[in-house]
C-alpha cells in the first residue's frame, strides 16, 4: 500500500518562490475551501498528479504550470512510503527535473527520462495517471468518470487495480522472444538450406572425382585455350587502336594556338566593322547634306565630292579587309574543328580501349577461374577420401542443424502456448471473470449505501447494465448528475477495496474536487458523508468545496486558500 506523507511545491501555478507543504497522512478527513483561483486546485490536485506522472490534473499546458511572476525554479515534491521503503520524487520546471529517491538516496539517473518515468509508475507507484485518477481522484473539472473511459482503457485500469498488468509485460516481452525466435528459426532455415546445398555440390564433387571425369577436365581445358585466344585477340586489338591514337595525336595541331588566333582574327574583325560603321555615317552625311547642319553654311561642292571620293575608296578597301577577315575566321574555325573532330575521334578510341581492357580483365577473371578448376581437378584427383570426409562433415552439419531446427519448433509451440495465456483472452480474462462478482457486488454494496437501488453489474468487456426492482434497463448515461456522481463514487470506493485487497494500486489518499457542490441534495450530501466517515478510519481524504459553511464542522481539519498580493497561500 501507498501511503502518501506530504506534497511540497513553490513557483508553482499562483504559488510563490517560498515551499508551501501540505501534510497528506496528518488527518482523516479535511475539508479544502477558497475562493475560485486561489490555487486550491493547483495545491491538492495538480502538484500531485504533476509530480507522479508529470502532467497536471486539469488541462493545463505544462508551461503555465510555472508562476508568470517569478517565471522559474518551479518544483514539486511529492513523499510517500511502501511497506519496505519511501521514496521521494522531485520534479521541476526552468529548470526540468525529475529525480527519485528511495530511503534518502537519489536513483540512478543513467537511464532515459521515459524510462525513468516508467520505473516509478510500473515498480514503485504501481499506478499510472489513468488508474490514479480512477483510484484517488473523484472530481468534477477534469474527471473522466470511469464509465466514460473507452473500452481500453476500463481494461487498461482494472488490469493496474487487479496487478495483472504483469502479464501484459510478460507478453511484450513474450513478443520480443518470439521474435528473436523466428528470426534463430528463419536463420536455422538458412544453416539447414546452405548444407543441403554444399551436400549436394560436394556429392557432384566426390561423384565427378571418383569417375575421373577427364571429360570435365578436357571441356575446361578447351575452353580456355579459347579464353586465352580472345584475351591475345583483345591484347591485340588494344594495341592497334593505341597505336591509332598516338598517330592521331602527334599529327593533330596545338587546339589552342588556332583558338588563340581566332580572338585575335575576331577582334580585328570588330574594329573593321566599327571603322566601317564610321564610314558609312560619314558617307551618308556628305550625300545627304549640301551645307552644314549647324552653321547652315554651304560645303563647297568639290569639297564635298572630294570627301566622298575619299570615304567611297576606303569603305572599299575595308570591305575588302573584312572579306580577307571573314575568309580567315572560316578557315580558323574550319581548322578548330577539325581538331575537335580528331579529339572526338580520340576520345572514343580510347573508350573502346577501355572497354576491351575491361572485357579482357572479365576474361582473365575467366581464366583464373577455369585454371583453378583444372588444378583442382588435376589435384584432387587422389583426395576423394578427404572430399568424402568433407561431404560427412556437411552431412554432420545439417543434421545438427536439423535437431536445433526442432528445438527451436519445439520453443515456438512453447512460446505459442504461453502467448494464447498471456493474451487478453487468457489467464487475465479468467481472473477479470474471477473478480467480476466480488466487483459488482462491491459496487451495489456502496450504491446501496448511497440509497440509490439498483442492481449495477459490468461484464467482461466492462459494458454496464443497471436494472432497477421493477427490472427496467438503464444505461450509464441515462441517469442524472447526481446519479450518475453516486455511480461514479461506487465505482471508485470499489476500485479502492479490491485495490487493497490485492495490495495492487491501494494508497491511503481519496481527493473529492466540489462533489458536495455539484448536484448532490441535501439527503446525498448525508450519505456522501456517512460514507466518507466509515471510510476516513484508514483513509486521508480531502475536499474540496465552496460550501465551507455549511461542512466545516463535519471535517476533522480545515485548509483555507487566499491570495495575497496575486500570490496564493494557505491561510
């Protein structure tokens, strides 16, 4: 059984930078009031849930946990102690923290955060938040009622309540040793294949030896004496070509010298065509124009003819430069790419050189292969015995393979049996079915108690069925808040006793969050307390309620919240 000591946090929500502590063992029953935001959830209901499982109880993002003000060093401690030992968790925001200790010494932290995590819910607290919040918590804000919980998860929290969650572990790792299995099977599969096939080869080999196939000897023989006469053919043909190529390139001009001219040529090209360009203005200017556009005087005739003379014989003169030019720039161009035709033709003479080299290097793979063959052939000739001891040893092998093959069957058919136990249609099935009556006679004990008759019952797929005297069917949903709160509370006391009786998920802490302030009357509001009143002699629970007034005296402690100046604090 748990047995939760006390919860310690600061910086947390609306609390402040200095340790607020509350005891959770000190009283049997303690009534928690204050006003809406004076942090009476944040202190009971969200420290703690967010010290166990790191998340808060109500549907708070994890960063507005932190007080806005002090912005940092949030932490929440969380004591509590096991029949054999206590621990303490630790677990903080900006920074993040978690850490555990077990009788005063920190755990080993080497593991992964997730895993850590999973070492206190699975080992020590034996609960994780869905179960806890079954188990501990009846509230009204973030309360998933059990009966609202999906099919897997009611499974998922009688299976922690039950503490048969174990065989869930067991089959996962069932699953991981079945899979390492087949994977030993499949790799038997292959041993045994492989020494089928070396048996059969090297049967062919002992065969072939004790028949002296000169046959055999004679083909490979044959056929390289044909391997080699095309690696001489190739060698051949690599030379030639080689020989080609080197003729090639020792006739073939300097690329870059005609390249080089062909700028220049070009160049001379462009300032032709500029002083051409010039002298065609020029030419246009004195045939268009008897007098001077800008002093509008006239230009003497035979002035202007003579120019005209002059510009007309020197445009013939470039024209006649620019043709010598242009016949050049052929020729240059003509001859670059002749070369370039050479250097493609180069170029694919030597890829074909490289191809035959790689064709010859696949031949004297060949060769090899076949010498080596030969020599075998030749040299094993008086081995058989050795090749038939050779054979037996494959022989051995396979056999032995063969039996581990049958062993490993044999651990599957194992495996198998214990797999269809583990499932959720095995041993946990039979228990679940063992516990259902002892679990609806519970939940109809404290209906009862509650003055709400009728009979509840949950099958094996935990569906309800609620039947009233008149034995009229009712669902879940279809009953009344208050109704349906009695139902939910049934269900938690009852989780809580079969908890104990299992020494499973049990713990001394039950938090009620505004359950008398929900839609309880006067009369379930006397029922609710009877109940909590035979409950609170091994049980710490703890209220929370706005109706102060009027339950005050019915609590054996009473916990104030306030805020002061915007920081929340016990009164």
């Amino acid at each position: 059984m748990l047995t939760f000591k006390k919860v310690r946090f600061k910086n947390f929500g609306s609390f402040g930078n200095t340790f607020t502590e509350i005891d959770l063992d000190r009283h049997n029953t303690v009534l928690v009031s204050g006003k809406n935001g004076h942090g009476k959830s944040f202190a009971l209901l969200d420290s703690i849930t967010f010290g166990l499982f790191g998340r808060p109880f109500r549907k708070v993002n994890i960063p507005q946990l932190t007080n806005s003000v002090n912005q940092k060093d949030c932490v929440v401690e969380v004591e509590f102690t096991t029949p054999k030992h206590s621990y303490k968790v630790v677990r903080g925001l900006q920074p993040k923290i978690l850490e555990i200790y077990k009788d005063g010494d920190l755990l080993p932290q080497n593991a992964k955060a997730k895993d850590y995590q999973r070492l206190l819910e699975e080992q020590i607290v034996r609960m994780n938040y869905k179960s806890f919040m079954q188990i501990v918590i009846l509230g009204s804000s973030s309360f998933v009622p059990f009966m609202q919980l999906s099919s897997i998860d009611r499974r998922e929290v009688i299976e922690d309540i039950l503490d048969i969650k174990i065989f869930s572990v067991m089959n996962s790792l069932l699953k991981v040793k079945t899979s390492q299995l087949k994977e030993n099977l499949n790799e038997v599969e292959n041993k045994i294949n492989i020494a089928k096939e070396k048996i059969d080869l090297q049967k062919g080999h002992v065969k072939n030896l004790e028949s002296k196939s000169q046959e055999s000897l004679d083909k490979n023989k044959t056929k390289l004496q044909s391997l080699i006469r095309d690696g001489t053919d190739k060698q051949s043909k690599i030379s030639q070509i080689s020989e080609e190529v080197q003729t090639i390139q020792k006739r073939l001009p300097d690329k870059e010298q005609f390249l080089t001219s062909l700028k220049g040529i070009e160049k001379a090209e462009s300032t032709v065509e500029s002083d051409l360009k010039r002298l065609n203005k020029d030419i246009t200017f004195y045939t268009s124009n008897t007098s001077c556009p800008s002093c509008k005087q006239d230009i003497d005739e035979s002035f202007r003819q003579n120019i005209l003379e002059d510009k007309q014989n020197e445009k013939i003169n470039l024209d006649e430069r620019l043709a010598q030019i242009d016949q050049l720039i052929k020729e240059t161009s003509d001859r670059i790419e002749s070369i370039t035709e050479k250097e493609e033709e180069i170029r694919s003479q030597e890829s074909l050189i490289l191809e035959q080299k790689s064709m010859m290097k696949s031949l004297y793979s060949q060769i090899q292969y076949i010498e080596q063959e030969i020599s075998d052939l030749e040299s094993n000739r008086d081995n058989i015995e050795e090749e038939k001891n050779k054979l037996q040893e494959f022989c051995d092998d396979h056999h032995e393979s063969v039996n581990e093959k049958d062993s490993l069957l044999n651990q599957k058919y194992n495996y198998d049996v214990v797999h269809d136990l583990l499932k959720d249609a095995g041993i946990k099935s039979k228990i679940i079915k063992y516990y259902l009556p002892i679990i609806n006679k519970l939940i109809n004990k404290h209906l009862s108690s509650m003055n709400f008759f009728a009979n509840f019952t949950l099958d094996e797929e935990f569906n309800e069925t609620i039947k009233s005297r008149h034995r009229d069917t009712f669902s879940y949903m279809s009953f009344s808040e208050g109704e349906k709160l009695r139902i939910d509370l049934a269900l938690i006391l009852s989780w809580r006793e079969i908890a104990k009786l299992k020494n499973s998920a049990s713990c001394n802490l039950l938090i009620l969050d505004e359950v008398f302030d929900s839609s309880l009357d006067a009369m379930g509001t006397d029922d609710l307390m009877k109940l909590l009143d035979d409950l609170s002699l091994n049980t710490n629970i703890f209220v929370i309620s706005h109706k102060s007034d009027q339950l005050a005296d019915k609590f054996s402690n009473y916990l104030v919240f306030e805020k002061k100046n915007n920081f929340s604090r016990i009164k």
